[in-house]
C-alpha cells in the first residue's frame, strides 16, 4: 500500500512539473500562476490521499475543493488558458490522491497534460485572436465598425460585439475576434530574393 501510494505520488509530482514547469511557464511567463499550479496539485492530492484513509466521504472532498476552486478563480481575473490549466493542476492531483489503478491513473494523468500540450501549442489556430478595443470613434453602423477594424487590425474580422458605444466621449468599445492575414507566398519569396541579394 505504501509502495502504491509513493508510485502515485512520485507520477503526480512528474506530471505537474511537466505541465505546469515543461509547457506552461514557456508559453506564458506567470511565475504567479506556477506557483499556484504546483501549490494547489499538491495540496489536493495531499487533501485527497488523507480522504481515503478516514471516514469522511469522496463526496465531502470533492465539495471542498469545488468550494475552493471558485474562491481562487474569483480572487483574479483569469483567461480561459489559464483556468484551463489550473483545473488541469486539479484533476492531476485528484488522480493521484484517490488512488486508482497505476497504470490508469499514468494514462489519464499522460492524457490531460498531452491534450494541454497540443490544443495551447502556439501552432494550433495560429492567427486567430480575440481582443477587446477602444476605438476612438463612436460607430453605431456594423458594416462601418468591422470595416474600422479591419483596417486597424489589418486582419479578417469573424464576429465583433459593442460592449458600449459612447456618443458623449465618442468611443467605441467593442470586443472582436479576428484572423490575421497571412502573408503571401510572392511577397514572401520577394523578400527572401532580397535578403539574399543583399547579403551577396
């Protein structure tokens, strides 16, 4: 039993470090959120190992860390990546903790860091974006604010919503979603033709 639970804590401690160390912290820089990512993983599957042991129902737990889950999420304002990660940090700790199967709980545990892996790979949906703009006219007119995006982004606007149209300080705040254009192939080889003129 000793051994089980060693094993699951040493596939726990391999598999936030690889999620949050390996892929997290290259791709977004927040030494805040690392912290936070290994803190909580930790602690519940601490939290969850102990469960098992004393008369206290899965149920009871799972609650708690419901419960502590939405008290850290509205603590901070979080992008969707980033919650995604942290329930990631979450569902990693719970599988170690509650110990299951070792070869299931190393599937599942490879499973969730290989999927944050490859859906936040910077090549996925590369191009596509979401901001939330202050345009410094006030534009009720949609034809007229995509076309007013477009040629501020530069990029293929696919839905733009007005959050608040402001006649009196003539603004627009407006949350988009675009695609940026890619560059062309003859424009590209032009410049490459170019640069190696220039480096003759």
């Amino acid at each position: 039993m000793t051994t089980a639970i060693a094993l699951h804590l040493a596939l726990d401690i391999i598999a936030i470090l690889v999620l949050a160390v390996g892929v997290y912290f290259p791709r977004h820089h927040r030494r805040d959120l690392l912290v936070s990512y290994i803190g909580v993983n930790l602690g519940v599957l601490a939290v969850s190992s102990i469960l098992l042991t004393t008369s206290v129902g899965a149920g009871v737990g799972l609650g708690l860390f419901g419960v502590l889950s939405i008290i850290r999420l509205r603590s901070d304002e979080l992008a969707q990546h980033e919650i995604a990660y942290y329930f990631a940090a979450l569902a990693l700790g719970l599988i170690g903790g509650l110990g299951t199967d070792l070869v299931i709980s190393a599937v599942l545990m490879a499973l969730i860091v290989a999927t944050l892996f490859l859906t936040d790979h910077p090549a996925v949906l590369r191009g596509w974006s979401r901001q939330v703009l202050v345009l410094d006219r006030a534009i009720a007119d949609r034809t007229g604010l995509v076309a007013a995006l477009e040629q501020r982004l530069g990029a293929r606007v696919l839905s733009a919503q007005t959050i608040r149209l402001d006649f009196v300080n003539d603004t627009t705040t407006v949350d988009v979603r675009f695609r940026a254009a890619a560059p062309a192939v003859g424009i590209e080889a032009g410049r490459a033709e170019g640069l190696e003129e220039a480096t003759r």
